[in-house]
C-alpha cells in the first residue's frame, strides 16, 4: 500500500467527499488536414454552418441551465460565447477559405480562431489575455461537434467521483451533476474562478490550485478532499479515512437533527428575537440563505463582483445584481457591503509592503470617488426594494464617516436630480472592525444606523496576528479577552446611541460564542449559510438573565483559554442541552 | 464615408460586454463599419475581431462608417465608445 500524500491547495468549497478520482481531461481535439473534391464543397460549407448551429443550441441550454441554478449574473460570459460563436466575419471567412483553399472545414475554422487567439494572447492587457480561454472554449466545441466527438464527458462522470482536473472550463463547471461528483480537484483556478463558484452553488466541496495534481493523481485511485482545510489525501490510510467517516456522519447526522430549526424563529426561550442572517459572497448563494432559514442577508461581499469579472462592473451591471438580490430575500433585509479590496487588486501596477495595514476597503474608495460613486448608485438605486442597509467596512476615523456621509448626500441628491428613484430612509451602517473604531465607538454611532462587528478583523488587528501565518496562526483566538472587551464596549456604544449591532465575523457561528454574545446585548449575527440551524437551535435554548451573567464574568478572565474553560463549564452548567453541538 | 478619431472612455475599455453592445449596434445598420488602432484594421461588426484590438479606457481608435445610414451609425457608436451607452 502506498503512502499517504497530502497535498494543499486553495479551499473554495466546504465539506468533504472520499470518492474515486476521475481524470477529466478534455480530450485534445487532432485536427487533420484534407483537400475537398470541387463538388463537395457546398456540402462542406454546409456541415460548418450544422456544426455551428449545433453548438449554439448547446450554449443555449447551458445558459438556460445556468440562469436556473446558478445565477443570471453568472451566465453572462456565455453572452460573450454565444456572440464569438456568431460572428459574421468569422463564419464568411471560414466560408470563403473552405472555398478558395478547398480543404475540410475543421482545418480551416481551427487555422481561423487560432489567428485570433494569438493575436489577443499579445495583449498586454490580463482581461484580454484571458478571453483566449472563452475563444477556445467555443472554438473546441465547434471542432468537437464538426469531429462527431462526444464533449462534456463531464455530464457522463460515474457515480462516487471526485473529478481531478487541470482546470473546467466555465460551461463545463456548470454542467457538473452533484449527483454524482463527490468532489472537485483542479490545478488551476482560485477563489473567485467559474469554478470555485460553481462548486459553491451545488454544494460540491472543492480544493482548487494545488500543483501537479494531474501527474500525482491515477484515475481510479481513492482520494479525500476536504473542503474545509484546502487538502486533497491522496491513497488515505485506514485511520484517515476513518476519522473522516465519522466526521462525516456526524456532520450528516447533525444536520438531520438541526433541519427543522431552518423553520423556527430565532427566538431565546425567554422570548427576545436575534436577528439570524446570511454571510454570502455570490448572488447565487441567497438560495443558501433562505434554505437554511437565514432572515436576512448581514453580509453581502461585493468584491466578487469585481473579482470575477476582473473589473469594475458597470452601475448597470451592479445595480441588476443588487436588485435581484433585494427582491429575491424580500421581505428580509439585505446588507450590502462595499468593495472590501486591496488596492492591488484594483489598480496592477499597484503594490504594497503590508496590504493589510494598507491602502485598500473604504481607503481606496474615499481616493477613488469616481470608483466609489457608481457602486453607491448602483446600491441607493436598488434600495427602491425598502429592504436594502449600506455598509463601509475597515473604519479606522471618525473623519471617515463623515466623509462617507457627505459623499452619500451628494449621490443622493444627484439621483434626485435625474428623478431616480431611491430609499431616501436607507440605513447606513460601518463594519466596527480596527481597534481604533472600537474604541472611538461612542462617536461612530452618532453618524450612523448601524454598527456591525467584523471579528475576523478585529481579533486581527487588536492582536497583530495574521491568522493566515502559519507560524503565528496560534495566537489567533477571538475569545482573547481583549476581543471581547472590545465587542461589549462596542455594542453598548451602540445601544447609548439607540442603533442596533450586530456581529459578523466566525465568531457569530462559533457555539461556545453565542451565549455570551447573546449575554453582551448583540442583536443580529450574521454567518456562513450552513451555520445558522445550529445557531438557531442554540438561541432557541438560552436565557437572556443567564446570558448576561456569563458575559459579565467573561470580561474578567486573563487568557482566551480561561475565558473559554469559563464558557464550557457555564454552558454545562446552565444550558446542558446544547452541549452535543458544541 | 464618415471618418472620426475617437479616444474610448469606456469605463472598462472594449470589453466583452461593450463590445458585444457595439456589434449589436451595429447589426442594426445597413452600412459597413470598420475600427482602426495602431494600424489594425478590424470590422466593426465582428466581436472577435473588436477584442483582438484590446482597447484599453484611453487609446485611441479611427472609427470608419460607410453606407446609406453612416451618420445614424457614426452617432450611435461614438456614443458606446465614448461610454455614455
């Protein structure tokens, strides 16, 4: 038996599947050349136009597949697919070379894109340079359905698969049947791929970027893929794959047993309701959301938007997404958050020594205003719903709002002036996220309506630790004392002023977390989809007086290992019936 | 034939979306159109052949309309170059 190999990559998308590897390759399509007979050569140009014709009924129905499952937003590069497939010029060239050169029209349409394709691959421009792979992703399918060859065996995948791949391209990711692929492992590809967001939305888990996956892997061998750490095992020992079952089953098995908490309101026993919702990066995940019983989405990350198109999307384009979103979760509220990037993501020449401590979320915004400008409109406009929260995230100033505040005005009364409707109520709220913000909270509040607490981030900054740091990550704990005492003198800065605040950082979904936040007086937390049954049943067993008395005893403890003793001890103490789901 | 140098303040410069907005434009017309940059010469109504300029927001092009609806068509595609559709 071989040893076990672990190999890790990029985790795009939770959960874990043991299944049988299956090599995806796309078959390299040989194209040959051969003369046409003067009296074939209608015929000829014939099975080109069949061929195209072919192909475009093909994008059509994955487009139509796409818009169902996954997402409107989403289908829009197979606009561009479908357009490059019917270009005129294209199709008369193809046409006339078949004719004049008398050879066989796969010779002739692959000599044609491939003109094409090199010439874009001299781009200097990255967004250029990759339009090569839609190119050849229309380009193959022509030449594969001129061939009579059979594509997208990744429809045809056997049941028990985890697909091991170079890279899908994107109207293959979208044909993937989560019936039967167990799991996705690519060489290429990472957060904000076509892949990674199609294995979201199917909840298939998937680790993407890890390197030479396809001279390791043999098709047919048995491999794990967590989801969760970013790992593929390959040949598991029997130990692994039994710790692995057993979290499995457990998982299953509580998730069964937390089902029918979707439906309940998140309620305390005593009676106070929490806002529940959603964190989600993809439009498409809201179905996540309203799945597992989200009332609300606390956090929608708009930088995808950006990412994935590797531009910033047009306030048309924004706003149809904004929209959607709004009145698909109608009548719950939805939270949008601006861009939330780096400054090198946006501007390439652009880099920095420290991106975290540097120019980037509202700072490149409040540089950029005309950047800013069209994503505020694109937000304001789409508050017609009534449901619709701004917030600005990575606060560290009191000028900050202030100017955030001005700029909003002056948005406002410009769409006022083109008689564009908006929420002229629209509730604007800051991430409180920098230890600077936490403890300037008490000013913060007079400006806006809402505050929410990104705990990821501040447990970040207030420690110094950059928890993606191997060697450090140890000391990232955000039941460190310092947290939360910075999580209560937030939230009653809030609540002297009369807004509401809510948490949206791992902590929210953390069991252990939830009695004292509760205690500490939150009003909303906000987490992955997955997490909120759990959340729910847990709510829906606490006291308010007893949470309280935790959280004021948690304040006092040294260590994040005292304040985490402390909270067990309590939890078994006064709320026994949670202690399986911690 | 009308002729016009045209520098694109397209957001994003000519991509796929804008590109595909062009042509769509330009189907509607009857006359020929044909886009110019650093000496490449593509029609105006190929989508493959618009990107493979790569225009970026800021380089210039000669945007070329020929035909009985030239000046419709010069003014409908000015105005997606110049970002204002």
């Amino acid at each position: 038996m071989p040893r076990e190999r672990i190999h890790k990559g990029i985790a795009v998308s939770k959960g874990i599947a043991h299944g049988t590897a299956f090599k995806y390759e796309t078959k390299k399509v040989e194209v040959f050349q051969t003369p046409i007979l003067s009296v074939y050569l209608h015929e000829e140009t014939e099975r080109f136009r069949k061929a195209v014709a072919k192909t475009k009924r093909e994008l059509l129905s994955i487009q139509k597949r796409i818009n169902e499952e996954i997402g409107e937003d989403f289908a829009q590069f197979l606009d561009a697919q479908i357009m490059m497939l019917d270009d005129k010029e294209i199709l008369r060239k193809v046409k006339e070379r078949i004719i004049k050169e008398k050879k066989n029209a796969e010779y002739v349409y692959n000599q044609v894109i491939s003109d094409y394709a090199k010439k874009l691959s001299q781009s200097k421009d990255q967004y250029f340079q990759e339009r090569v792979a839609d190119i050849w992703d229309v380009g193959m399918r022509v030449l594969r359905n001129l061939l009579g060859l059979t594509h997208s065996s990744i429809i045809d995948i056997p049941v028990g698969s985890v697909v091991i791949a170079h890279d899908i391209s994107p109207s293959e990711a979208a044909l993937m049947n989560p019936e039967n692929i167990l799991g996705v492992a690519a060489e290429a590809g990472g957060r904000t791929s076509h892949t990674a967001i199609t294995t979201r939305a199917l909840e298939i888990p998937a680790v993407l970027g890890i390197e030479n996956l396809m001279s390791r892997v043999k098709n047919g061998e048995s491999v794990i893929i967590d989801g969760d750490r970013g790992i593929l095992i390959r040949h598991p020992s029997s130990g692994r794959i039994n710790y692995y079952r057993t979290a499995k089953k457990k998982e299953e098995k509580l998730a069964e047993a937390l089902t029918p908490y979707c439906e309940l309101p998140p309620k305390t026993r005593d009676g106070r309701h929490i806002d529940i919702s959603a964190n989600i990066e993809f439009f498409s995940e809201y179905t996540h959301a309203l799945k597992y019983g989200a009332e609300g989405i606390g956090l929608f990350r708009t930088e995808f938007l950006y990412l994935t198109r590797r531009a910033n999307p047009t306030e048309e384009e924004q706003y149809r997404v904004y929209n959607a979103l709004a009145q698909r979760m109608k009548p719950h509220t939805v939270i949008i958050r601006t861009y939330d990037l780096g400054g090198d993501k946006i501007f390439s020449e652009y880099h920095e020594a420290n991106p975290f401590l540097g120019w980037r979320a509202i700072r490149v915004c409040l540089d950029e205003p005309e950047f800013f400008n069209i994503q505020l409109r694109a937000i304001l406009r789409a508050s017609i719903n009534k449901n619709v929260k701004i917030m600005f995230p990575m606060i560290s100033t009191y000028e900050e709002i202030r100017r955030i505040n001005l700029i909003l005005r002056k948005v406002k009364k410009e769409l006022a002036s083109e008689e564009t409707a908006f929420d002229k109520d629209v509730q604007v709220g800051i991430m409180v996220e920098t230890p600077s913000a936490a403890l300037v909270s008490t000013h913060l509040a007079q400006e806006v309506d809402f505050f929410s607490i990104g705990s990821n981030d501040l447990t970040q900054y207030t420690l110094g630790v950059d928890r993606g740091n191997e060697k450090i990550s140890k000391l990232f704990d955000h039941f460190h004392p310092a947290v939360i005492n910075l999580i209560k003198r937030i939230t009653d800065a809030g609540h002297d002023a009369h807004i509401w605040v809510g948490l949206c950082g791992e902590l929210a979904a953390d069991p252990l977390a939830i009695p004292l936040l509760i205690g500490l007086g939150l009003d909303e937390l906000s987490m992955s989809p997955a997490s909120i049954p759990r959340a729910k049943m847990i709510l829906r067993t606490l006291t308010i007086p007893d949470c309280e008395e935790i959280a004021q005893a948690a304040l006092d403890f040294r260590t994040a290992l005292e304040v985490k003793r402390f909270l067990r001890r309590e939890i078994h103490k006064k709320f026994p019936g949670i202690e399986g789901v911690l | 034939m009308m002729k016009e140098k045209i520098t694109i303040l397209n957001e994003n410069g000519l991509h796929a979306l804008p590109a595909s907005r062009f042509v769509k434009t330009a189907e509607k017309f009857k006359g020929d159109v044909t886009l110019i940059k650093d000496g490449v010469e593509v029609s105006g109504k190929s989508i493959m052949g618009i990107l493979t300029l790569a225009c970026e927001k800021g380089s210039t092009v000669v945007l070329t309309c020929n035909g009985v609806d030239e000046k419709n068509m010069m003014k409908a595609l000015k105005r997606i170059l110049e970002g204002q559709d």
